[in-house]
C-alpha cells in the first residue's frame, strides 16, 4: 500500500475507513509524491470470506467542475436579471436570486426537478406560440422578446427575455437557458405616455373643430346683428326701433346657446379621476324626474336599477349623460303618441356597466344620419326642437374619455336605443 500511496496521513485515512466499515463513501484528499493534491471518493465492500475491499476513485476533475459550477451560480445570483434553466422535458434545474424574488418563490421550496408551470405561466400571443419560439432555438439557437408572465400568487408581470437553447452533439435541443427581466414599470409608463399623446391628438383635434365651430356658428348671428343695427339707424320713429330691437333676442339666443355648447365641450376635457365616487342611479333619476315632473309623470319614466344601483364614476359626467339623453327622448317625443321612457342598468361583459336609454320618440335613419350622430354642433332634427347639437356629442366624449363606449339603435317613427358602457372606476 506504501508503494500505491506514498502519503502516510492518507494511508492511515483509508485504512483506518476500510476497518470501519462504515457505508457509503468517504471524499478523502491524497497528496502525491510532487505535492499535487488529488481529491478521491472512497467505498468500502466486505466480502463473503470477512474480506474487505476497498475502492478509490480520482474525482479531481469532477471536483474542478463543481467548484466551477458553484462560482458560476455565484455570479449568476448576482446577477439582477432572472436566469431560468430547464430540461429537456421543461423542469428546472437552476434558477437564480432574482427569479425567485422576481416570481415570489421561497428559497427551500425545493424548486429544482420541478415543472416550471408550478410557478408562472407565459401568456404566448395567438400570432406566436411557444412552439414557434422553439423553432427559432432549432434554427438560430437564440430567441428574444417580450410577453406577459402570471405567477402561481395571480401578479402578472410584463417579462422582456432572452432565451438560448442548449444541444447536444448531434444538434438536438436538450434545455434551454432565459435571462428575463421585469418591465412592467416602464410598460406602465409607456401606456401612460401613449394615452397621453392620444388625448393631446384629441385636444388638437379638438381646438381646430372648436376654431371652425365658433367661426362658422357665431358668423351668422353677428352677421345679422350688424344688418340689424343698420336698420335701426335708419328707423327714426322710437316705436319702430323699439319693435326692430326684438330682432336681437332670437340672435342673442343663438350665441348664448353656441356659447353654452362650447363651454360644455372644454369642460369635459377637465377629467379629475380623484372625484370619482360611488353614485347611486336612482337619485339621479329622481333629480330628473324633478326637473320634468310636468312632463313625466306618473308611468311616463320607468327605472329598473335593481342589477347595477350603484357605480363608481364622476358624479357630475353621469348625471350629464343621463340628463341629456332623457332630455333628447323628450324633445323627440312623437305627436299624439304618450310618451314612454325606458332606464336600466346592468352588468356587462370586461367589467363594464350597461347604461340603457330607450324612447319611444320619433327615432332617426342610422344609415343616413349614424355618422354625423356625434358631431358637435350638428342637429339631425332641427325643426323638432331647439338646441345647440352638443348634447351627444359630449354624452360620447364623457363615456370615452372615462374609459367606455356608448352604442345607438333607432328607427324611424318607433324610437332609439342608446347604450352605454361605462368603465367604472376603482372603488376609492
């Protein structure tokens, strides 16, 4: 044995583990003749005849490996994007530091020869699938981009990744390594910042529609007011220029109501999220019905809030859309026909809440008239009744910028529909 293991602390190590016999296996350092440490794995083995055996392996490189494994794991765990590997059959086997913070999974969960599946699942777009991620890996072996991560506690996370395949001799895909990173903050702040150059394209949208309203609308009225003046510098008689004076009140009117309708336009430009609250429809209704009680009365408005009696919005926005699309089923009431009001709330599908508005009014052609519906200051029934042709517009303008849409049937001689989908606020 001298002759083997030159090192007589080694030799004692070893012997004195094979006259142990203990079970299993002893990792035991041997230095050789030139001082070169050489680390050995030890296993004792008794014979039938009370011989004993002992079996030594040099497992040097396997330690150099290991030792190379746990320095890159250290690094790797210093690392602050998520570094996930898998196998072949998609079970982990190495995750670092930051994936387990980035995923909410504890340290001694023991995650490694687990599915991956167990602690978040990749929301793929229906244009590109898992599967054609792996075909990019078979071809180029890299693949990179962006896509929503759901951890097993529900948080979803918007994950920018690079994932490299790992293969064998003979090409095939044997695992795969992702380097991903949490983006979800600037994600949010790109949205912000899209919706935000969104409202300022409507805003100047909305400043030229305003400059050519105002120039078109009050043109005429101050037009006539000069023609007016005019005439009654001409008129000596007080009489008479007391009568020609009445000719102001009509194109005085005209202005205020244009006034009006432009103000009620910028105001709904002026959203403050922070007065959103709970708003009950009822007590809407009621405020309106008081505001009308000569017209509606009794079984003229009927209500079924019973679903939805309450939603979280701005309370002076929908007090707007219920007063003015009411108001609209009254102006554009039939003749000779009792007038008959529908109002009803419920849920709708993507945590919407429906708003339901139906009349019995005069209703309109939607293929003639549906386009201009919604344009400010124009009227599809101008000799039914007076007003500025604002109304739907802004009811459109509130339920949009607030997050909804708003939807319109109507026939004509039977009534209109309109229906309202409001994006309800986070409850404060």
């Amino acid at each position: 044995m001298e002759l083997l293991f030159p090192d007589p602390q080694y030799r004692e190590e070893v012997t004195g583990y094979m006259l142990s016999l203990e079970p299993g296996f002893r990792d035991i350092v041997m230095t050789t003749k030139d001082d070169r440490a050489i680390e050995t794995i030890w296993a004792n083995v008794k014979l039938h005849d009370d011989r004993r055996v002992g079996i030594g392996i040099d497992i040097s490189e396997r330690k150099q490996m290991e030792d190379k494994l746990r320095e890159q794991a250290l690094m790797l765990d210093q690392v602050q994007d998520a570094i996930v590997a898998l196998d072949d059959r998609g079970h982990i086997s190495y995750m670092n530091n930051t994936a387990y913070e980035m995923y909410e999974i504890e340290r001694d969960s023991g995650v490694v020869g687990t599915k991956i599946g167990e602690y978040y699942i990749v929301q793929w777009d229906h244009m590109f699938t898992e599967e054609d991620m792996y075909k990019i890996l078979d071809k180029i072996g890299t693949w990179k981009g962006e896509n929503i991560h759901v951890t097993a506690k529900g948080k979803r996370l918007w994950v920018d990744s690079v994932v490299s395949a790992i293969k064998d001799a003979a090409g095939n895909i044997t695992g795969i390594i992702s380097s991903m990173r949490d983006i979800s903050g600037r994600k949010k702040l790109e949205h912000k910042l899209q919706v935000k150059a969104e409202e300022q394209k409507k805003a100047s949208e909305l400043f030229e529609n305003l400059l050519y309203i105002t120039a078109h609308d009050l043109k005429g009225p101050i037009a006539n007011m000069f023609l007016a003046l005019n005439l009654i510098d001409r008129v000596e008689d007080a009489d008479k220029k007391s009568e020609t004076m009445e000719i102001f009140r009509p194109l005085v009117s005209r202005l205020e109501n244009t006034i009006k309708g432009l103000t009620g336009i910028l105001q709904v430009q002026k959203t403050d999220e922070s007065a959103a609250g709970n708003v009950n429809f009822e007590s809407i209704i009621n405020e309106i019905m008081h505001d009308h009680r000569d017209t509606l009365y009794e079984g003229t408005l009927q209500y079924d809030f019973s679903e939805k009696p309450d939603v979280c919005y701005i309370e002076p926005f929908l007090s707007s859309i219920m007063k003015n699309l009411i108001n609209n089923a009254i102006k554009y009431s039939r003749d000779n026909v009792p007038l008959k009001i529908e109002v009803k709330t419920t849920r709708a599908e993507n945590g919407y809440t429906l708003l339901t508005i139906k009349d019995n009014g005069i209703g309109m052609d939607m293929e003639k008239h549906g386009e201009q519906l919604f344009t400010p200051f124009k009227r599809i029934s101008p000799s039914k009744a007076e007003g500025t042709g604002v109304g739907l517009y802004i009811i459109k303008n509130i339920i949009e910028k607030n997050g909804g849409y708003i939807e319109v049937k109507s026939t004509p001689g039977e009534g209109t529909e309109f229906y309202c989908y409001l994006r309800e606020y986070a409850t404060p």
